[in-house]
C-alpha cells in the first residue's frame, strides 16, 4: 500500500496565511469538473467565512488538473494509455496537490452529481474520520454506502449548520 501521507507536506495549505477560527473549518469539495454547483458550493462556504479547496483554481495561481491537459482523446485511452498517463508530471502534481488539501482539509462535502474521483476522496476523508457531507440539489438515485457519511442534504444552508456543531467539538 502507498503512503499517501507523505503528500501532506508538498504544498502549503490555503489557512497558512489565515487566522483558524472555531467558527471556520477548512472544507474540500468534492465534484466533477462538469458540476455546474461547484461554483456556488466554493463560494457559499467561503462567504461563511470557511477556507475551501477549489480544485478547479489551486491557491498556487495554476489551473486545476484536468486529463484533456493530456490529451484532447482522453476519453478513448487503452488502459495501458491510461496508466502511462498517470506517471507523466501533470498527473503527477494534479495528485499531490488535490491529495495535500484533503489531509490538510477538516471536512468534505460531496457535491453531486459527481464521478468516481470524487467518491473515492470522499471515501478516503471518511476513512480519516473526517465528516463528509452529501450535498444533492437535484434528484439522484439512492446510494447505500452513503450511510458511511455525515448526512445527506438539499440545502447548503443544512451543512453549515453541520459544520458548525462539529467545529464546536473540536
């Protein structure tokens, strides 16, 4: 098994420069690059006065990772195509930096609808005792597996709420 860990280090986290309050937790959302709410989900919880990752635009000025930066044919790899690309320095980084900010992070929220990325780093924040919460604005179909998570919500409004009892028991 890899130890993830170490990625923690590799880049400087969004609160370095910040004053951490009990009122603000550092939040990593959790979507797919085709969520049209992730704009607003970023916003809402900073104007609540949390830090955010926002993958889409890295506090280090880049622009996030994305596979087209690849290859425009992304989508028709091999799998040999695939695992070759996930060694190439972009994928590289992308990696390190989204891996650094979900151990830097104090919670998720899973922005959906969402691909397996997103899953599998709402997984891992759960699997870090981390709360993750289920934002769902439109239908969707019934997961069982969310039961792992803090909750399931329509509102954001709903989460902040959350996060504000779990920073009191910090």
């Amino acid at each position: 098994m890899k130890d993830f860990k170490k990625f923690s280090l590799l880049k400087s986290s969004p609160t370095e420069t910040s004053d951490h309050t009990s009122r603000d937790m550092n939040i990593y959302v959790a979507t797919s690059w085709r969520n049209i709410y992730q704009p607003k989900v970023v916003g809402y919880f900073r104007d609540q006065g949390h830090e955010v990752y926002d993958f889409r635009n890295p506090t280090d000025g880049s622009q996030g990772f994305a596979w087209s930066q690849l290859d425009p044919n992304w989508q028709a790899w091999t799998i040999s195509e695939y695992n070759r690309c996930l060694k190439l320095p972009i994928a590289e980084t992308g990696f390190k930096n989204d891996f650094s900010n979900m151990n830097w992070a104090d919670a998720c929220v899973l922005v959906l609808p969402s691909g397996s990325s997103a899953h599998s780093e709402a997984g891992f924040m759960a699997g870090e005792k981390k709360p993750v919460f289920v934002y769902a604005p439109e239908k969707f179909e019934p997961e069982l597996m969310y039961k792992m998570f803090d909750g399931v919500f329509e509102f954001l409004e709903d989460i902040e709420v959350e996060l504000q009892l779990k920073s009191k028991i910090k």
